[in-house]
C-alpha cells in the first residue's frame, strides 16, 4: 500500500519531470545531465526518467542547453 506522502512524493516527481522537458521543448533545446555528460532529447528524458523515485532536488542537477552550442 502506497500512503499518502509517498504518493505525493511521485506527482512532485513527474510534475519536475513535465515542466523540465516542457521547457526544453519551448527552448528547442535538449537536457544535458553534467555528472554523466549524457544528452537526452525531451522525449528520452520522459521515457526514462518520468518513472523514476529520486530525492528532493534531484532535478536541479540538469540542464536545458543546445546540444550545437
């Protein structure tokens, strides 16, 4: 059983999830995790990421930037 914080905890979650790759996709632009050097477009950050548990703050560590630049 689920209790409530943790659900909580999981719309949190995809709502970072959602406004990050909505804001790449405004930008043109693709999201770059710096501590793995790894580049992702919109749609792959969503498919791999949307799903996931991480802790408080965990988002802030990407970027939005032109993979070009």
């Amino acid at each position: 059983m689920i209790d409530s914080s943790t659900n909580e905890q999981q719309q949190a979650h995809f709502i970072d999830v959602i406004v990050l790759i909505k804001e790449a996709l405004r930008q043109n632009c693709w999201i770059y995790e710096p501590h793995t050097a790894m580049w992702y477009t919109p749609e792959e950050f969503g498919a791999k990421y949307q799903d996931s548990n991480f802790e408080q703050g965990w988002i802030e560590q990407f970027k939005i930037m032109n993979p070009v630049d």
